[in-house]
C-alpha cells in the first residue's frame, strides 16, 4: 500500500539554524511526492514537488527536498530558518507523473516551531 | 482573488441536521477534489471528480456523504443526519490536467456538529 510517514509530528529549532523535516514513502512504484505548508487560518500551498526529473528539488521560499529511492525518503530542508517558516508541513504521495491517477496521500503533518 | 473558494467559512449545527457546503474551483481546472482534516491530521481524501464525472470515492465517505458537480464548474458536499463525528475541517482542491499534479486548496469549511 502507498503511504508517507513523518517521522516527527513537532519540531523545533531556533532562528537562523537549519531545519530538516523528515518523510519516508512506501510505494510499488517510483511515486510523485509533495510537500504542502499549511500556515494557521490559511489554504495549504505547495512548497516543491518531486515528479521523477532532478531528484534534488528546489521549492518556495528557501526550501529544498531530495529524493533518495535507496532510503526511500524525501526530507525537507532549509539553510536558515525564519519566523515566517512557523506552520504545519505535510509529505505527500502521487501516483507518478504520467498517471491519470488523481488521489494524493498526506501524512499526518510535521509541526515546525521557530524560537526567536 | 481567482483562487479555490470556500463557502461557508464555519458551520455549527446540531446532530441530525443537513449541511451543505460549496466549492468554487480555479475556472480552467477540470479536477475538483474533497478531503476532510480533523484537529492534528493531514487531509483525508474524500473524492474527486474530472469534470462533472466523479471518478473515485473514499470509504470514508457513508451514505451520509453526497458530493456534486452538476455542471463542472462548482461542486456541493452535503451531509445528511450530521454526526459528532462529522466535525472537522473540510477542504476543496482543484487541478488542471491528469494524474497527481499541484492541487490548489480552498480555506476549507470548519464544521461544528454539537
């Protein structure tokens, strides 16, 4: 069965430091995978996707994620972190590019808190 | 704003009550899906249409559960002899094209079911 796992529901780091957020997938197939940021009283919006091009995938606002299949997990990054980045973020699985398969898969959200 | 809309924002009702709520999608994009997210989840998907076609339903949708998309453009969701259970945040996304593209969210519709 297809499924995300975010191996932390909080983290927290300090201002200026990096973040990582973690996300392992299991999939019969290379899948498309996503990470949304749901900020509070806000729609969720798309930080980046992987859709099986470069497996180093640059998004909004300063944030990256790489694709490792031998890990078989898709982490999110950035260098510096800033108040704003404060909300919740999901890991995401899709059916590969190419698919007409629509339905997306969300984790259960990682809950990023940035101490001043 | 040519965005996903949501109407209404919040809904309180009480249980055994009908609720109907309305998705607005991104006018070019023929995918309108429904995902409902209650307090520490991520979005569980509910179903999803192409066009005016509804392609998939969750099982988490009972008989309870009727989505629409008459003409589709706009899309319904209603809930009929609402439950405890039923309250959550319910959220409408739209795509353009096939496959497991970018969804577009609405604000969702936050349902109170007292």
């Amino acid at each position: 069965a297809q499924s995300v796992t975010q191996l932390d529901s909080h983290v927290s780091v300090s201002e200026g430091t990096p973040v990582l957020l973690r996300c392992n997938y299991s999939s019969s197939y290379s899948p498309s995978l996503f990470w949304y940021v749901q900020h509070p009283n806000k729609g969720l919006q798309l930080l980046l996707k992987y859709t099986s091009a470069a497996t180093l995938v640059k998004g909004i606002n300063g944030f990256e994620a790489e694709f490792k299949k031998s890990e078989t997990s898709f982490h999110l990054t950035k260098p510096s972190a800033h108040m704003s980045d404060a909300a919740e973020y999901f890991c995401v699985w899709g059916a590969p590019m190419g698919s007409s398969a629509s339905k997306i898969i969300f984790g259960s959200g990682t809950r990023l808190s940035i101490r001043p | 704003d040519t965005g996903v809309s949501q109407d209404p924002r919040h809904k309180i009702t009480k249980r055994g009550q009908n609720v109907t709520f309305r998705c607005d999608p991104i006018s070019e994009h023929n995918r309108l899906y429904w995902y409902r997210q209650t307090l520490g989840q991520g979005p569980e998907f509910l179903t999803y249409f192409q066009n005016e076609a509804q392609l998939e339903k969750s099982r988490l949708l009972s008989d309870r559960f009727s989505a629409e998309r008459p003409k589709g453009s706009f899309s319904t969701l209603e809930i009929q002899r609402t439950e405890q259970g039923d309250s959550a945040m319910y959220l409408c996304a739209s795509s353009l094209g096939v496959g497991a593209g970018e969804q577009y969210f609405g604000p969702g519709t936050r349902l109170t079911v007292t």
